[in-house]
C-alpha cells in the first residue's frame, strides 16, 4: 500500500508540473495516462517499424530515438528483426548503414492495424 501512495505523489507533481509549464489541461491528461505504462514487445516492434517506414530509411542512431529504447534493448530487438527478415541492413560502399522494411515488415504492420482496430472496435 505504500508504495501505491508513493506513485500517486509522483503523478500528482507530474500534473503539476505539465499543467504549470503547458497550460493545457489535455497533454497532462495525457501524460499521466501514459506513465508507468510499459510498452509490450509486440508494441515496441509496431513502433520500430513504423518510424521505418515514415522514413524509407533510416540510420541506426535516428532509429534508437526514435524506438525510445535502451541501446541493449534496441540492439535485441533489431537482431531480432533482422533475422526475421522484417527488416534489412542496408551497407553503402561508404560503410554508412541504414534499415529498410522488407515486404514481411510491411504485412505484419497492415496485420497489426488490423488487430489494433478489431480491439478499438469492441472497446477494449
């Protein structure tokens, strides 16, 4: 129990802070819905794939970012990707590397979005 009072202090100076420094009642809404909220694995991939394919291209430094992750948990899930082939290094002849989306990666995101919209569709 102490540790949930500790929590919603936290979230209380949040409110607090956002509300001072924006002035808008709807951003710290938003924040606090989404703090301490922890991303699932399937989430994390949604969002590495689609700052992918907003950018056609992109350079692994901009992708860590732009995933919001750790460089050991980005590097998991990169690898990962990888080897699913949902995504592709790309290596020009001046060693600058880039990530593209192959085709899987595109059908997993339209599949996704599918999910996405059958759950918001039922409210849940």
């Amino acid at each position: 129990m102490g540790s949930w009072s500790l929590h919603i202090k936290c979230y209380c100076i949040w409110i607090i802070f956002i509300w001072s420094y924006e002035g808008n009642q709807e951003i710290s809404i938003g924040v606090i819905e989404n703090m301490g909220k922890k991303r699932e694995r399937l989430e994390v991939i949604k969002d590495i794939i689609e700052a992918i394919m907003k950018n056609r291209e992109i350079k692994p430094t901009r992708l860590l970012y732009a995933s919001n992750l750790s460089p050991q948990m980005f590097k998991g899930y990169i690898n990962e990707l990888i080897s699913k082939e949902f995504i592709k290094l790309d290596i020009d002849k001046k060693d600058k590397k880039t990530f593209s989306l192959t085709n899987k990666g595109q059908e997993f995101l339209q599949e996704y979005r599918v999910i996405e919209n059958f759950i918001d569709n039922f409210g849940l």
